[in-house]
C-alpha cells in the first residue's frame, strides 16, 4: 500500500468488496493508528484477510500503477493464475479484461512460463468463438496480460438454473469446435474445455446463428499445451501428473499420457451432457470420478434424447481416445447430420437470456470464495494427487521407497494455509543467523536466510489450540542464490539439547540428498540420493513433504527423493529452514492437511 494513503481508504475498499464486515473500516483504521502498523499488517496478522485479498485491495487504490497505459477499474474475478481486473486502455479509450500474476507465484519460475506461454497461445488465435488477446508486459516485478472484455455470462453460471434442449446444446457445441479446431490447427490443446471456460454473449447484428442462440467465447488457455512441447516432452504443468477439472477432462490426462486434440472432444462430451442433463455425466468424490472414467463404458443419456444425440456424446466419451470421435471434421459432419433429425419444432426454438450485467456479478463471486495465495490451486493439487494415486497402481512404486513404506494413499483435500503472507516474519522464530523478508531477482517478496536457521510450527489452519497436524503436505519453494547448501528439517524429536536429532531434504546446487541429523550440527547420514540437479542450476526448486501414517514421503521437483519411517519418539510439531552460507531464498509455503481418500 503507498504511504501516502490512509488506513481508512483501505478498510473502506474492502468493506466495499464484501472482504471485511460492514461499518468496521473506521475501528480498524484507529488499530493501525493505535499500534504503529499498516492496514495489510493488520489483517494478515488476524487473518481477516489473504495475501491476494490484500494486493487486490491495494491494486485498487492504486488504479493507474499496475500496468502502463492501463487504468483498472474493477475486479472481475481470480482464477488459479492471476487477478482479472476490468481495465481501460488510455490510448484507445476502450474497456479490456486486465489479468496480472499473483504476487504469491510471482517467484514461482513455472507459474511466470505458464502465464507467459497462456499470452504467447492466445495471441496466435484469430478466431470468433476465442477471446483475443491484445497485449502482454511486465511492470514492477509483476507480468500483466491484457485480453477483449467479454460482457457476458459463463456456461456455468446459466447451467446453475436451466437446462437447453438438444438444437441449442449442438449449437453452442459445434461453436466450442470451431474454435478448438483453429487451436489444434495451431498445434495448441486447451485441456480444460468445461462450461466455467465458456462464455455466453450477444452475437453482433447480422452474426449467422439461429435465432435466441448465443456466441460463444473460449477463455482460459492457462493450461493449454502446445504440440511441439509434448514432442519434447517438455511440459509447465507437473511431470506425469494431470491438471484439469475432473468432472470434465479425458481419462489419458488422468495417467499423465500424453494428450492430443482428441482429450478436448471428451471435454467437450462432458459439457453437451451437462448442458442436456442439468448435471456432468460424472459425480462422485474426486477418487470416485477417476475410478468411473478409467473403467467401463461411459454412462449413456436418457431415452427422451434422440438416438443421435445419444449416440455422438457416447462417441465424445470414449474412455479410449482411438475409439473417440477422431477429428473435428468428423465431428462437424456428425452435428450437421444430427441438427435435422432432431426436429424443425426444436431447432432454434429457444431463446437463451443472458445477463450481460455479469461483471459485477463475477465481482461479488470472487470475493465470496476463498482467495488465499495457497487456496488458488486447491481445485488442481487434489486432482493432481488423485492421478498420481492412480499411476501409482498402474506404474508400480520408485525404489526409492524404504522397504515397507506403504504407497502414497492421501489426498490433499483437508484445509490449507500459506505460511508466509510476503510483508513480515510474524509466526516465525529466528533460530539464527540473518532473516529477513527480501526480493529476489525478479522483484517478489520472499524469505531471505543467511548462515543460520529459522523455524516454523505446522499446525493446522482450522486450529485455535495449535494442535498439530497428524497426516500433512507441506510445500515450498528455494533458491540457493549465494548459499552453499539449504536444508528443509522436519521430523524433529523433542531433545533436552538445543540441536535436536532431525531428518533434513539437503539441497545444493548440483543435487539433492535425503538425510539424518544425530544433531543440527552432527554430519548427516544418508538416507536416500544423491538426486541430480544439473539440469538447470541455480533457480528455484520446489520441495515437498507428505506425512502419510507412519511414514515421511521427500519429493524435489515432484521428484521423489525418499522415504523414512516417523520416529517412534515424541516429536516437534515444526520445520525448520537451514542456511548454510548465504543468502538464500524461499517463498510459496504452504502447508496443506491430508485425508484419506483411497481408490475404491
């Protein structure tokens, strides 16, 4: 937040926002005055507020400084990537959809290349059933993309109340494959075809659609990969992993295949379904979605549709890609042939009523749900474990695991929290040596550790007793900068001595080591590695641990480094950062609750 501004106008805006309660801005703004501290302290300090919450907050105080030539005028939503803001473009005088990078994933070096490559595709599409794109930059440390504002309603929002009858649905369907053919034209796959990407609007006068039919609009091509990149097997998202929404994306994205146009035609069944149905032709927890769409014949529409239409989503729904619908020729020919089966009394008949005051309406969503930095990828790291679950069972498990360490079984769907909220070091204790909230190279805020060590207590988010957390994922991100060595230590036993015996993820420039501490200052002991790390040292490496039962699971780069048994001693509910020489970076900590949530 700039200086200059006052306490009131932040907590005034975000009571406007729906963030904090009503009729508060002007108790909270006397606290700050009171206690000497800024109004984003204060609300992180109390969790009144997120990370993102707060950026948003000050982005919008600060309208005309977050991208050049651009002013923002209002929030339209967030997504698992950035901020959606309604924008002006001065030069122009017209309204845009301004998207910018979370400052949370701002150091993360594969949110900036998805962010990017999301930019580069879209700008490669002409196409009226895809939003353009118009401009891309970074400013102070944060990548901004600027798109066409689509005035409008998502698929999803108008499937919330009412269903279409089946010209309708083949209509806005075969609008979804037209744009899809030109991007796989392209060389580009969207992998996340569902009705939430999909937008509802006014065709121009004299557009040729049947009457009452919207225009379709594709947004969000995040996820989209591009064909030279699954050639190389060179991929943003996770190795081997799927990212997706469940309810809609093809079983080969489930065990990390590799996927071609033919994954968003299965996509594209599942939305024909819902939009004939009122419901996606998959329910269920997320295990339960994997296990139907891995086994068995997809489910099959009522006898009140026409034998075509059951019978082209049956096609669309092939759990086997080579017995799908093929191409998009093919699929054109089979709706055109379809449309006059289904009756003249049917086709275009419906008149579908948009609301194009949906901005404001997007506004009021997004600050309903949760938006903590951590949360925004709440939707695909469970998915991402469930597949994971899923090639576990097909793959077989990594020698690394210690013998008799069961394979992984939790999910990370229980309550999450970020541990850093990139203002202060509150909640942390400075063991020793040098720490501090610092940038890196590219501006974002981190934490910042020279020759020494800090620590951590993990506890669950939902815990006002500080009780600690049985089965548990925490996650991080580190970058050696000038340090010789950093340490993750967990499993930390309780000790009379200031140095406690610990297990510790070792990482360097050139590898990664799993090892044993007798003490914080005993030589380690290996346990699993040498992982090598020569691929593209010096940047960030993202370390996870997993507490599943009575077992540790170590993991650098979605790697994993190893197992270890849990103590049988009483231990520590902390971790601790270790630095040796210095300094070093890290960000992006998150600490996640685990359950169990097996394949049946």
């Amino acid at each position: 937040m700039m200086a200059d501004q006052p306490p009131h106008d932040f907590f005034r805006l975000a009571c406007d926002l729906g963030l904090l309660a009503a009729g508060t801005s002007q108790e909270l703004s006397e606290q700050c005055v009171r206690r000497s501290i800024t109004p984003a302290q204060l609300v992180l300090q109390h969790g009144w507020l997120s990370p993102v919450q707060v950026d948003v907050v000050q982005t919008l105080l600060r309208p005309d400084q977050v991208a050049p030539g651009y002013e923002v005028l209002s929030l339209v939503g967030q997504g698992g990537m950035g901020v959606v803001y309604r924008a002006r473009q001065k030069a122009l005088n017209r309204l845009v959809a301004l998207k910018t990078v979370l400052l949370s994933q701002m150091s993360a070096p594969t949110a900036l290349a998805r962010f990017e490559q999301e930019a580069m595709t879209v700008a490669r599409l002409r196409h009226p059933n895809i939003v353009t794109a118009y401009d891309l930059g970074r400013h102070e440390g944060r990548l901004y993309f600027v798109m066409e504002l689509v005035e409008g309603q998502d698929l999803e929002r108008y499937l919330a109340t009412r269903q279409f009858d089946q010209a309708a649905a083949w209509g806005l369907a075969r609008q979804v494959a037209a744009g899809l053919a030109h991007a796989a034209s392209q060389g580009i796959v969207h992998r996340d075809i569902k009705p939430a990407n999909l937008l509802l609007v006014e065709p121009p006068a004299g557009f040729p659609l049947p009457p009452g039919l919207p225009l379709v609009k594709i947004t969000d091509f995040g996820l989209a990969l591009l064909a030279r990149e699954l050639e190389s097997d060179r991929r943003l998202t996770v190795t081997n992993m799927a990212v997706g929404s469940p309810h809609y994306m093809a079983p080969e994205q489930l065990t990390g295949e590799r996927v071609d146009h033919r994954a968003d035609i299965y996509a594209l069944g599942c939305t024909v379904f819902h939009m004939l149905t009122g419901q996606p032709p998959f329910e269920g927890s997320l295990a339960q979605i994997v296990a139907q769409k891995m086994g068995g014949e997809p489910p099959r529409l009522g006898g009140e549709f026409s034998r075509s239409t059951v019978e082209l989503v049956s096609a669309m729904l092939q759990p086997d890609p080579a017995r799908r619908v093929g191409s998009y020729d093919e699929l054109f020919q089979r709706i055109d042939r379809l449309l006059p089966l289904i009756g003249p009394a049917m086709a275009g008949q419906e008149t579908i009523v948009l609301d194009v005051a949906d901005t404001a309406a997007r506004a009021a969503r997004a600050a309903e749900r949760p938006m903590a930095g951590g949360r925004l990828r709440t939707l695909a790291k469970p998915l991402l474990a469930a597949a994971a679950v899923l090639l576990i069972l097909v793959a077989g498990w990594s020698y690394l695991r210690e013998p008799g360490a069961p394979e992984p079984w939790m999910l990370p769907t229980g309550p999450s929290r970020y541990l850093f909220d990139g203002q202060s070091l509150g909640y942390w204790t400075i063991v020793s040596g040098a720490w501090s909230t610092s940038e890196d190279h590219d501006r974002a805020t981190v934490i910042a550790g020279a020759q020494g060590t800090i620590r951590r207590e993990l506890v669950s988010a939902d815990s006002s007793d500080g009780k600690p957390l049985e089965h548990l994922r925490l996650s991080l991100l580190a970058h050696l900068n000038r340090a010789t060595a950093v340490e993750l230590q967990f499993g930390i036993e309780l000790s009379e001595g200031l140095d406690p015996p610990c297990l510790a993820v070792r990482l360097t420039d050139r590898q990664a080591v799993l090892v044993r501490r007798a003490s914080a200052v005993a030589a380690p002991e290996a346990l699993a590695g040498p992982l090598p790390l020569d691929d593209a040292p010096g940047r960030y490496r993202e370390l996870r641990l997993d507490r599943q039962g009575a077992y540790w699971y170590a993991y650098v780069d979605d790697k994993l480094l190893g197992t270890s048994r849990v103590s049988s001693r009483r231990q520590l509910a902390e971790f601790r950062l270790v630095v040796e020489g210095g300094p070093a970076w890290f960000s992006d900590l998150e600490l996640q609750e685990l359950v169990s949530a097996p394949l049946r």
